[in-house]
C-alpha cells in the first residue's frame, strides 16, 4: 500500500511538470504584458499553443535526415525526465535517488548537443549561427553550472537534491557567503540557459539576433511543439532547482502525510509566482546585450561559482 | 567654379518649369555637372529617366536647385555612376524602366527587373520583349574563414521584403549587399497618362507611412506646375499633417529601435503615444493616416472645433509622458550598450549621398528641406534643425528625439495661427486653362525620413505625363551597407531599424 502511495506521489510530480510548465510560461508572458501596460494573451494561450502545433502537418526540409525528426523526441524526453527529478513539493519521493544533480546537468547537455546537431542537419545559415552561439553560451554556463554544483555538495555533503534540500532546510545551514554566491551564479546561467533577456530574445521576429529560435527556426508541426514543451520544462526545471535549493521552505519531507504534501504544493505553486514575477520584472527593466558580451556576462556567473567553492575550502582548512 | 545656373543658362531652358529651372544640355555641360558632384560640391537629388532623354536634379553650394536634361538618342548617356556612386542605383533603375544605357556603368545588373515583369524596359517607346530570368550575381567577397549569410526577402517577422547578402567572418560583417525591387507596382508607370486627381492618389500609396508627405509633395509639384495659389488655410493645414506623420512616425521608430534591442518597455509606451497621435489625426482629418486628405488646389475636408481638441489634448498627452521615456531611454545602461557607437556612419558618407533626414542630420549633414529651399508656412515658423557628429544608432534616436520636441512646438504654432478661410480651390479649371502647353513642375519635400522629390509633367492634354517621386530611401540604402561594415550580424536589425529605409518607396 505504502509503496502504491509513494509511487503515486511520484507519478503525481512527473504529470505535475508536464501540467505547468507551460502554465508559468504564459504566467511570465502575462506578467510581461501587463508591465507593458498591454492586455497580454490569456494564461492557457501556450496550451493552445502545443496543441494547434500538435495538430499541424509536418513540413520538413528535403535534405532531412532520420536524426532530424527523432531529436525533438530525445530533448522532451531528456528535459522531461530531467524536470520530473527535482523535488518541486516533496523530497525523498520514490526515484529521489536518482535526483542527482551531475546528472540533471548532464540530462540537459545531451538535450542541447541533440538540439544543436538538429540545427545544422539541414544546412541553413540561420542554424549554423544559432548552434554555434548556443554552444558558446554553452561552454561557459555548463562549467559555471558545475561548480555551483560542486559548492552545494561540499555545504551539504551530497549532489543528490533530495539531501541537499533537507538540509538547506535544516537550522545547521546556516548563513554563508558561498551559498549566496552559487545563488548568484545559478540564476545567471538559469537565464542563460532558458534563452532569456539578456542573453537571448524569446519573442523576437529578428533572425539574425537569435539563439535558440534560430536552431528551431526549420521545425515545424509537433516537432515543433515537442522542443517548445521542452523549453517550457527547461523553465519550470530551472525554477524548481532554485526554489528546491535555496528557499527549500515548505517541502514535503520523505514519509511526510498527505497534509504536508498539500502544504508542500501551496508553497511550490507560491514560489513558481514570485520567481515568474520576478524574471518578467528583470525582463522587462533589461535591453538584450551584444553577443559578446555574453561570455562576460556568464563568465562572471563563473567567477562567482569559481570563487564559492574556493571560499569553502578556505574556510574549512581555517 | 561653375554655379548651376551658370550651367542652365549655358543650355537650353525649357519653359514652363516651376519652381527652379530645367534646361536641355549638351553632353559636355552634362559632364562638367558630373565632375562637381564627384568633387563633393554639389549633391544629387535625382535622376530619372524618360523615353531617351535623362534628367538630373542638382542641389549646388549656394542651395541653388534645378534639372538639368540630356538628350540620349539610341538610348545612351555619359554615367554619372562611373564617377559618383549615389547614382548607380538610379541609373540601374532608370536602365530596367526605360532602357536607357549609361555609357562606363560599373555596375550592369539589373535593380528594379528581376526578370518577372513579362516586358523588358516597359516604360520605354518601344518596350522589349521578355527576357529570361537570370541569376542575380552578388559581389565576390573572398577569403579566408568568410561565410555568406542569405537573409530574406522573407523574413521572420511580417515587415516588407528585401533580400541581405552578408558575408561574415565570424559575427563580424565583412559585407553587406542589398538586393531590392520586390515590391515594384509600377507607379510611375501607372501614373503616365492619368488624370492628375488619379496620380494624387496614386502618389499617395507610394509609401504607406509617408502618405502625407508624398501627397503633399506632388500636390506642390503640381500646383508649381500650373501656377495655383493654395489658399493660406490649407497650406497651414497640410503643415499640420505633414507633423503629425512626423510624430506618429518618429514616436514608433524611438520604441522599435528599443525593442530591436529587446527593451520592450519603451516600444510599449512609444505605441501607446503613437496611437494618440494616430487617432487625433482620424478625429480631426477622417484618416488615421491621412491618406488621401491632401489634394493638388488644397486639402479635402476642414479642420472643426472637435479635431483641433483632438489634437490639442494629444499634443499635452505627449509634453507630458515624452520626457519622462526619454529618460528611461538615457538612463538605461543596458540599451545605451546596445546603441551608442553601433552602425556608425562617416560623415564625408552621408555628405558625398546627399542623405536627408535624421540618417543625414545625426551623420552631421545639415539639411532640411523645409528651411532650404524651405517652403510655407514653414518660413514663418520657429523651429529648430537638431544636428549631431556621432552617426551610430544612438545620434539617429537623439535626432528623432529632438524632432519630436520640434514637431510638437510646429503644431501647437500652427494651431495657434491657422488662418481662416477656405481650403481648396478648383484644379480643373487651371488644367483646362493651360491646355495645350506641357507644363512642369517640382517639389521638395522633407518627410519624416528625409527630403523627397517629386518632379512631373502634365502633358498639352492635362493628363500627366511622366512623374518621378525619389524617396530618400534611395540614398539611404546604400549608406546601411557601409554602415554596417565591421559591426556583428546580430547588430545589423538595430542599425538597420535606427536607418528605418522605405522598401515600398524605393521599389516603386
């Protein structure tokens, strides 16, 4: 019975994702708007979305290959699975175990190589440029990602988030200079990472100026709507791993009754609000930056994580 | 030094020109103009063709405008291209339209034809039969590590269509070549023997956003032409107009730039004040636009009480909230990144291609038509010319930052002093009494993007018999191509936004 309910509470999280990712998608747009003193589409707008995509025709390049119509596939499986592994209401969930962080990155990295081989397969201009300036943002934010990482093992002494949550939630936390560094760093290669202003434009018509929506420019039908799923997840994941790590308030811990589990959605659902708000307001206050000075901007984030987990050892070895 | 009118009165004149003065030439004149304007002495303000003969118009030191002809039997003329490349561009359109050969054209491609008309030359005597559609091909730009990028003529957004070959090394333009004329509807050709009330309206669809300025330059021209009065009501009228485009149209360039740079928040607000200004323009004229509200004897329909509130309370709207946009513009680090030292254009540039408007004005070349040659009533208005050195993306946002302060001060003026009495007088009796002569007129006119030129004939018949209308476009394009020069690629939809050229008037 016990394993019936855990396993349902498993499912419950994974469906969850999928349910609001593009909930908080049209949340952030809506928000958006609104600072923009215009009306903005209604908050169901990117469902509608996925299903007239869904309900579209294919139409693909001649020079497609097999690779090109399975990897839309591969990215909404890897970033599902992904976002289905970061605790968002409740910890120590069934799979926890496998809610390793390395491998939540690594998840994403073959998501992103996957997207980048699709954006040159069929030989465009558009998706040369734009894998090329993903994989230069890449080569900076996975690093960064990383040693963020590599901080919260050493505070909490595990990478798997279900530990690392329980005790960033527990008074022997603390307060340290590190752990507001690596929050730093890891909202700026969220930004990156989601194709967010300032690094990249996500409702911009300008194809010289894109990143990825020049990769995804020649996808069309569900293939389409497969890759914006997943960069609805990408969101929703970014914004529970923050959540999760650092405002880990609220979380249902492992065994916890049903109670707490719906104590434990609340503050998730209250938490997806106030980070939705807070990105549309930075959106919205922020012009885009050059191209070149992207590497700055995450080199940075870098620095930061660099300079965290150096602090750590400094500290310890005091 | 030769002054133009030295050169006019050396030639030929033609009678019945107005204003300025047309002369036919002999092909040493014609030469000898060439070589002022490739000294950078004089500026070129158009040239057109017709049926083996071409015109140019020239703009000389002293200001000085006039036309000078050159009768091309056999269809071939000395290029004026060889020596002063502004004019390339209109000597390959004025080549595909009439079929007129300049003789030393370093550039023989077709412009304006890409192969689809059915017809070669088809404004010509005689036109040619359809030729086969041939390859376009881009200039080589060769080395190592250089890749081409195609962009357009369709385009991820909905804007007009025109086709960029940029050949990148890296982000960093190395090249960037144009290739323009999709849009081609043939209004010149429509135009020939129209009526003048027709060729009005045609002349008011040239360019969707400059409706009011085309339409008041070829009113002009053909008032010009037929020696009408205007009576002083409607000259005031038609000022309103022209500035309120302005407005509208330099308030949506301030937020698109913006938004190009992904700073939505001013395209926002900017669409918002543009909206005001569109909506008192259809509550005191009928037309959002304006299209169509100007017409050659005045202007069609009076200004009442309620439209002249209309715009009164959208001209304080905008005193009041502008300023505070131009703030969050200056203050804005991130967008001041984006814009300050990109797209910059050399001034001895924007001189040597006579460009007009704020792509002039913010590259340091002082012009304004409407204080040279100027015209009513803008000679009895106040206003100032906001001139800047920069010449990148930000100067261009200044310029039109300035103009709208301008352009608000002109209309509360005009409002202020608008005479009584009618607005229009009938242009068909003048047609009627001057028939049997063809009589030619000229206007300049400073748009929003820059001066425009309209020059026409009506014929013994009192139809109209050749019009050109020159959009600023046509000087402006070019000068986007070196612009761009060394910038990144992702920079180019900022630059080419803040130059803000006309597709569908530069296709025509």
């Amino acid at each position: 019975m016990a394993l019936i309910f855990e396993l349902a509470v498993q499912g419950a999280q994974m469906v969850l994702v999928l349910v609001l990712a593009p909930l908080l998608t049209g949340f952030v747009r809506k928000v958006k708007a609104r600072l923009q003193r215009r009306q903005g589409p209604p908050l169901i707008q990117p469902y509608r979305d996925l299903l007239r995509l869904m309900r579209k025709e294919v139409v693909l390049a001649d020079n497609a290959s097999w690779l090109f119509r399975v990897i839309p596939y591969l990215i909404f499986a890897a970033t599902w699975v992904a976002a289905a592994l970061v605790p968002t209401f409740a910890t120590g969930l069934k799979f926890s175990w496998t809610a390793d962080l390395i491998a939540i990155v690594a998840l994403l990295g073959s998501a992103r190589f996957f997207l980048a081989l699709a954006a040159m397969d069929v030989g465009t201009s558009f998706g040369g440029i734009g894998a090329s300036r993903e994989v230069m943002i890449a080569s900076l934010a996975e690093p960064a990602m990383l040693l963020i990482v590599f901080s919260l093992a050493l505070v909490a002494g595990a990478t798997q988030l279900s530990t690392v949550a329980a005790f960033m939630a527990s008074p022997d936390v603390g307060l340290r200079v590190s752990l507001g560094m690596s929050l730093i760093a890891l909202v700026m290669v969220a930004i990156a990472e989601n194709a967010r202003i300032p690094v990249d434009n996500p409702a911009t018509h300008l194809e010289l100026t894109m990143v990825h929506e020049a990769m995804v420019l020649e996808y069309s039908g569900r293939h389409l709507a497969m890759i914006e799923f997943a960069t609805f997840l990408k969101l929703l994941l970014y914004v529970s791993l923050i959540s999760c790590v650092f405002i880990p308030w609220g979380l249902a811990i492992a065994g916890a009754g049903p109670q707490s589990l719906v104590v434990g959605a609340v503050a998730y659902a209250g938490k997806l609000a106030v980070c939705g708000i807070l990105l549309a307001v930075f959106e919205t206050a922020i012009a885009k930056m050059r191209v070149f000075r992207v590497p700055d901007f995450l080199g940075a984030a870098l620095m930061l994580a660099l300079l965290g987990t150096l602090l750590l050892f400094v500290s310890r070895s005091l | 030094m030769p002054a133009l009118l030295d050169l006019i009165e050396a030639g030929r004149p033609v009678e019945h020109h107005a204003p300025g003065r047309r002369a036919v030439v002999a092909p040493k004149t014609w030469n000898l103009a060439v070589e002022q304007l490739a000294a950078g002495r004089w500026s070129l303000l158009g040239l057109w063709g017709e049926p083996e003969t071409v015109h140019m118009a020239l703009l000389d030191e002293a200001r000085e405008i006039g036309v000078i002809s050159l009768p091309c039997p056999g269809g071939r003329y000395p290029s004026v291209g060889l020596r002063h490349p502004p004019a390339l561009r209109l000597e390959r359109a004025a080549a595909d339209l009439f079929g007129l050969l300049p003789q030393g054209l370093p550039d023989t491609r077709r412009w304006l034809d890409h192969g689809q008309w059915g017809v070669t030359h088809p404004l010509a005597a005689q036109p040619g039969a359809a030729a086969a559609a041939s390859s376009y091909r881009f200039l080589p730009a060769e080395g190592e590590s250089l890749h081409q990028i195609p962009v357009g003529p369709v385009h991820a957004g909905i804007i007009e269509p025109g086709h960029f070959r940029f050949t990148a090394s890296g982000e960093i333009v190395v090249r960037l070549e144009e290739r323009l004329g999709y849009v081609h509807k043939g209004i010149e050709g429509l135009m020939a023997g129209s009526p003048v009330d027709r060729a009005a309206r045609l002349a008011g669809r040239t360019s969707g956003d400059s409706t009011v300025a085309y339409a008041l330059a070829f009113a002009r021209a053909v008032e010009a032409a037929l020696g009408v009065e205007v009576p002083p009501r409607a000259v005031w009228l038609r000022a309103l107009m022209a500035e309120l485009e302005r407005l509208a149209n330099h308030l949506g360039d301030i937020g698109a730039i913006c938004n190009d740079a992904a700073f939505a928040l001013m395209h926002a607000h900017c669409g918002v004040l543009r909206e005001r200004v569109l909506r008192a323009g259809n509550a005191a004229f009928g037309h959002r636009l304006m299209r169509d509200r100007i017409v050659p004897g005045g202007v069609e329909g009076d200004l009442n009480e309620e439209g002249t509130t209309a715009i009164r309370s959208a001209i304080t709207e905008i005193r009041q909230r502008f300023p505070h946009l131009v703030e969050l513009y200056d203050n804005t680090a991130s967008l001041q990144d984006r814009t300050v030292a990109t797209g910059r254009l050399k001034t001895e540039l924007a001189r040597q291609y006579a460009a007009g408007g704020y792509v002039g004005r913010a590259s340091g070349r002082d012009f304004d038509a409407r204080r040279s040659p100027g015209y009513a009533p803008y000679d009895e208005l106040a206003f100032d010319v906001p001139v800047l050195q920069e010449g990148d993306v930000n100067a261009r946002v200044w310029i039109r930052v300035r103009e709208v302060e301008q352009s608000l001060s002109l209309v509360e003026q005009i409002l202020e002093r608008l005479p009584r009495g009618s607005v229009r007088v009938d242009i068909a009796e003048a047609v009627g009494r001057h028939a049997g002569w063809p009589r030619e007129g000229m206007a300049l006119v400073e748009g929003f993007r820059g001066d425009m030129l309209v020059w026409l004939r009506i014929g013994e018949t009192g139809l109209v018999e050749r019009c050109h209308l020159r959009d600023p476009s046509w000087f402006q394009w070019p000068l986007l191509e070196a612009a761009i020069e060394g910038n990144i690629v992702a920079d180019f939809p900022l630059c080419n936004k803040s130059f803000n050229c006309s597709y569908s008037g530069h296709d025509l």
